[in-house]
C-alpha cells in the first residue's frame, strides 16, 4: 500500500513539475526601442525607449561629426 501512494505522489509531483515548466516564458522583447527620427540642417535626431528603466532617450549627431551625444534622458512615471 505505501508502494502505490509512493508512487502516485512521484507521479502527481513530476506531472505539476512538467506542467510548471511547461508554463514558462522567455521573454524576448527588446530593451530599446526607437521611438522616431529625424534630421533638419545637418543635425540628426533619434527617440530612443528603455522599458526595463521606463526611460526616454533623445540622441543627437551632427553633418560630418563621428560621435553620437545620447545624454538628455527623462524617465516616466
């Protein structure tokens, strides 16, 4: 008699186990998303969204320039 309700309850504990595991998620969404761009007079301009820390990111390049100027930065409530 122990046998079997040994055995039940290894069966009950490995079906919740394949069920808990089965119910898992990855998730995959990105980080950083951009929001828009745009350019006027040789300037560039791009929204950026951070989801994990629910920030907004303006960045910023000018004509010919080789570096990229991300620091103005709002966070959302």
């Amino acid at each position: 008699m122990i046998k079997i309700a040994a055995s039940v309850l290894m069966a009950a504990c490995a079906g919740y186990g394949l069920h808990a595991f089965g119910q898992g998620r990855l998730d995959a969404r990105p980080t950083v998303v951009t929001i828009g761009s745009s350019s006027s007079n040789g300037m560039s301009f791009a929204w950026l969204y951070d989801s994990t820390e629910r920030t907004v990111y303006l960045c910023r390049t000018g004509q010919g320039a080789n570096t990229v100027d991300c620091s103005a930065k709002t966070t959302l409530p």
